[in-house]
C-alpha cells in the first residue's frame, strides 16, 4: 500500500510540473501575440465573451475576429508541439 502512496504522490508531482510547463508556455506564446489578437483570444476563450460582442468593442467584423481567436489558437498549439 505505502509503494502506491508514493507512486501516485510521484504521479501527481509529475503532472503539477507538467501543468506548470504548460502554462508558462501559453503565457509566453499569448504575450508575444499583437496585442489585438491576444486580447480577442482571452476575451472569448477564457472569458467566454461572443464574437459578435468583441467584434463590436473592437470595431471589426466578426469574421476578422474569428480569424483572430483561430490564429490564437494555432500559435498556441503549435508552441505546445514544439515543447512536446
């Protein structure tokens, strides 16, 4: 029983180190986005706000903002694939 304690303790240790490396790889990737980009990106993703409504804050179609948000997303993945 004590070996599985400390197997899973090591597990959970692992993945908190992992966690951790993650988001300090979105965070660097998310602050060298331009600023407009990162921002439409935080505002419907994290913050759930709809593109239509950042599209209007920001004074840009909501496909524009679409392409935003996506590209976003995509230097966000493809940081996370390079740190594999």
């Amino acid at each position: 029983m004590k070996d599985n304690l400390v197997d899973t303790v090591q597990a959970d240790s692992h993945a908190q180190l992992e966690s951790s490396q993650l988001i300090a790889v979105l965070a660097g990737t998310l602050a060298a986005l331009p600023e407009r980009t990162r921002n439409a990106f935080v505002l419907h993703r994290l913050e759930g706000v709809p593109q239509k409504e950042i599209a209007a804050r920001f004074g840009l179609s909501p496909a524009r903002i679409h392409t935003l948000i996506r590209d976003a997303g995509q230097a966000c993945v493809q940081a996370v694939a390079r740190e594999g």
